[in-house]
C-alpha cells in the first residue's frame, strides 16, 4: 500500500524487490515471459500499525506444452502482506506437474 500526500510529487519513497520463477525444458534456458512469474515486493519507508484481513500477496503461472496434454503450475506466495525493517521475507512456492513431462531441475532467483 503506498501511502502519499496531497502535496506529494512523483512515486513515493521506497524500494521495489522481485521474485521471479520460470519453467524451462533445462538448466540453461532463459525465463520466457509467457512461462515466467513475477511477484514484485515493496519495501516502504511507512506502513501502518492497523492490521485487517487482506490476502496474502500471491502470483501465479501455468505453461502448457505443444506436443503433450497437461501443464506445470508455479504459484509463489508471501506468508504475510507487510514486513518490517530487520525481519526475513519468506517466499513459499507451489509447483504441480499436471502433465507427463519429467522435470528435473527448477531454479528461483530471489
């Protein structure tokens, strides 16, 4: 949540962290952006004491394959919506092999 006020020009005051995933057919493929998923985390200077029930901050992708039926799911989620100064970010990640590729390495860049 960015929080600015009525005299505030441009963005406001903070910075912007991305976890990417992808799926790729081997270890030294490159992500692709429709295979890719990105969960951008910001880290602001202010964040308010209220706590209320949000969801978790989450993003997902899914990639099918040309001569197979089935996809691979990879679904990245935050445990909670506002971290502090000092305290781990711990990113949890769901992958689910619906089809009948084999995978054998997946790598997560945080």
């Amino acid at each position: 949540m960015w929080l600015s006020g009525e005299d505030d020009q441009g963005k406001p005051l903070g910075v912007e962290y991305y976890v990417k995933c992808y799926v790729g057919a081997n270890e030294e493929d490159k992500g692709h952006k429709r295979s890719t998923v990105q969960l951008a985390i910001k880290k602001l200077q202010y964040a308010p004491l209220v706590k209320g029930v949000t969801r978790l901050p989450s993003s997902l992708i899914s990639k099918g394959f040309t001569f197979s039926s089935g996809k691979i799911s990879l679904e990245v989620t935050l445990d909670k919506d506002t971290y502090y100064q000092g305290e781990k970010v711990a990113a949890n990640m769901m992958i689910s092999n619906n089809s009948r590729k084999q995978v054998r390495n997946i790598k997560v860049y945080v």
